[in-house]
C-alpha cells in the first residue's frame, strides 16, 4: 500500500471518528467556499452553507486562525460573554430564523441589580427555577434598544470574527451557535472606542485548542403534531379563557402537547382570526403611515429578540419584505408565509405569522403601558388586516 493512500485512508477513518481537528477536516471546506464566493460575492454565508451542505458553523470555522477565533463553550460560558459585552456599548444585534431577521443597532440596558441577584442566585437553595432565570438574564438586555431573551441551554459554540466589512471598515462580532450549527444570536461591535474592551473580552474566553472539532450534530427531524382527537379541546379552549397573562401561553402549550400554530385551529371561538399572509404588508406599512409603535418578536429557539417602537422605511426586495430604519432592519421572507391570525390573549391582541413548515417567524403587538389595554388604534388596525 502506498504512503499517501495509507494516509488518506487514516483520514478517512478519523473523520469517521469525529477525531480530525476542525481545520484539518475544513480544509477542501474552504477552498470550495472561497470559490463560490468569489462566483457569488453577495451570497450570504447561512445560504453558503446550504449550498455547501454543511452547517454555517462548520463554515464559519474555516476561518479559524485568520478571521475567527474559537471561543470556549464551558458551561455558562456564553451567558458570562454575553454579560462582559455589555461593556461593548453600541453594538447590532442580529436574530434570526429560516424566514425571518431583525436586526438592531443600540446600547443594551445594564440591570447592576439583577445582575447582582443571578450572583445571589446561583447558591440558593431550592429554587432552580429563579436561578435559571436570573442566569439567563445575563445582568441586561431587558427593554431598551438591545431587547433579549435568552435560552442559553441551546447555546453550543461561540466564535469572535475579525474582517473587513463590505462597507471597507474592519468589521468585528461574536456569533454563537447551536448544537446543529445553526445561528442562535449575532453581536456587531458599533462603537470604535470599545476595540480594546472587544480584544480583552476575546483573549479572556479564547478556547485553549483552537483545532478542536465542534462536534456539530443533525437537525432532527420535526416531532409530528398530536392529533386533534387526542386534544382534550373543551378543556383547552377552558385554559385558554382563565389566562390572565399573554406569557402563560406557551406553558399551556406544553401543559396540553400541542404545536403553537395547532393552537389556533383549536383556539376558543371567537379568539382567533385568520389572516392573510400578505398581511404582513398591510400591517407593516399601516404602522408606518399611522406611525403607530409596534413591537416585533422574532426567535430561533436560542434567543428572542424584540423591538419596540415606530417605523418608519418599508419596502419588498425580492422575497423578502423589509423594515429599513436607521437602527432597525427587519426582514421577513414572506414568500414562504403560510398563514397569519389575529389573536387574543389575556385582553391582548397580536398578530403571527407562519410559514410552511408550520414554524412561528414573527409576532407582532402594539406597544402598551404596563398594566394598560392596547391601544384601540393598534386593536382597529388587526381587524381590518386582510383575511384568508
């Protein structure tokens, strides 16, 4: 046997084994992403990926020892960087889903006491549920422009990106991801005077072996919904009622096994209606010419993030329907919305969209003072939405 074909089959064979160090395996990796770049120079990398087929992660690593830097995934890891980031400043911070993305450009809200009580919380007794809240808090990100929320079991690998932006300038971030290798949340640095904190906080969580494999696992396949025989309805629709908060409804949810998008067929008469999924224009740019604030959500499984207040740029490019402010971008790619519905909830109305895999991308409400109703404006604009 030859030399070079024993050693192709060792490769092999580690590869197999999930034991070849990251850029050893990504090294053909790179090569075929630099020339479908240079084919496609504005394709995004999440698209890259799929072109590739592998996970953006996997791609994203490539580049480890030039541009990017492996950060380390101990446990906790990404909640304590996401907390040292708050001493970054401005940053933009980017979520997105398969069909959706927001984008927002801020300062996040530093919450000392808060921060100071997941501290406290983390050795008291009994009360696993606070300590995984104040954790996932991460000492901010509540309200205010950078509005975040947090599942930071889902966080599995973290990189720091160095790079030229297309704007010319030096463009620098943080990026996590999860298990799958699938984006859960980008941090962009928009604050020059914070490059050393940036540096500092990259140095401090370096990972030890930036060669390390990052033992990305499959998607797995979506877990079939219930039927709606084996719902006990009448008791949902019950629940449903008895709700005196729009957050229980996830829990009611889980306490019931069903899908979100189920749960509108199933919903209590009267609650729910149906909405076309163009509708999303029409709220959109009804919100822009009332400049009525709004508040978006928009997640991925990681990470929620929200925006609140006016808008005032829409404009459709391509698939895609988008927000373009200043210092918000949303980007909804409505051609593969599937259905939309108005819903009340606890005396709130908001609006969701799904696509055609059933998954949420988006959910809209208006802004309200706690403890407040919505405003009648907001409540008038969802009823003449235009209906399926």
């Amino acid at each position: 046997m030859k030399k070079n074909h024993r050693i192709a089959l060792a490769l092999a064979s580690a590869l197999m084994l999930g034991a070849v160090p990251a850029m050893a395996a990504d090294a053909s990796l790179g090569q075929r992403w630099e020339k479908l770049r240079a084919e496609q120079p504005k394709l995004q990398i999440r698209d890259a990926a799929r072109a590739l087929n592998v996970s953006e992660a996997e791609l994203l690593a490539t580049g480890i020892g030039k541009t990017v830097t492996l950060l380390t995934n101990d446990d906790h890891a990404a909640r304590e960087i996401m907390r040292r980031a708050l001493d970054l400043g401005k940053v933009l911070a980017l979520t997105r889903n398969e069909n959706g993305v927001l984008e927002r450009t801020g300062v996040a809200t530093r919450l000392a006491q808060d921060a100071a009580g997941a501290q406290a919380a983390v050795g008291a007794p009994n009360d696993p549920e606070r300590e995984a809240r104040m954790r996932n808090i991460a000492g901010g990100y509540l309200g205010g422009e950078i509005d975040l929320r947090f599942n930071f079991a889902n966080w599995k690998h973290a990189f720091a990106v160095v790079q030229p932006g297309r704007d010319g300038q030096v463009s620098r971030s943080l990026q996590f991801f999860d298990a799958t290798g699938t984006a859960a949340h980008k941090l962009y640095l928009k604050n020059e005077a914070a490059v050393g904190i940036f540096d500092k906080l990259v140095s401090d969580f370096r990972a030890p072996d930036q060669n390390a494999a990052l033992n990305v696992v499959p998607i797995a396949p979506k877990q079939a919904e219930k039927a709606d025989s084996a719902v006990d309805v009448k008791e949902f629709q019950l629940a449903w009622k008895e709700m005196t908060d729009v957050h229980q409804f996830n829990r009611l949810l889980g306490e019931f096994g069903i899908s979100r998008e189920q749960a509108m067929r199933l919903a209590p008469e009267g609650v729910v209606q149906r909405v076309s999924p163009k509708a999303v224009r029409s709220l959109l740019d009804e919100s822009a010419k009332q400049k009525l604030p709004i508040m978006a959500f928009l997640g991925n499984g990681s990470v929620t993030q929200i925006f609140s207040g006016v808008i005032e740029k829409t404009a459709a490019s391509g698939d895609w329907y988008n927000v373009l402010d200043p210092d918000f971008n949303l980007h909804l790619r409505e051609s593969a919305f599937n259905s939309g519905y108005v819903v009340q909830r606890a005396g709130v109305t908001s609006v969701e969209f799904f696509d055609k895999n059933g998954e949420l991308v988006v959910t809209f409400f208006g802004v309200r003072e706690r403890a407040k109703p919505q405003p009648q404006t907001w409540v008038d604009l969802t009823r003449n939405l235009p209906k399926a």
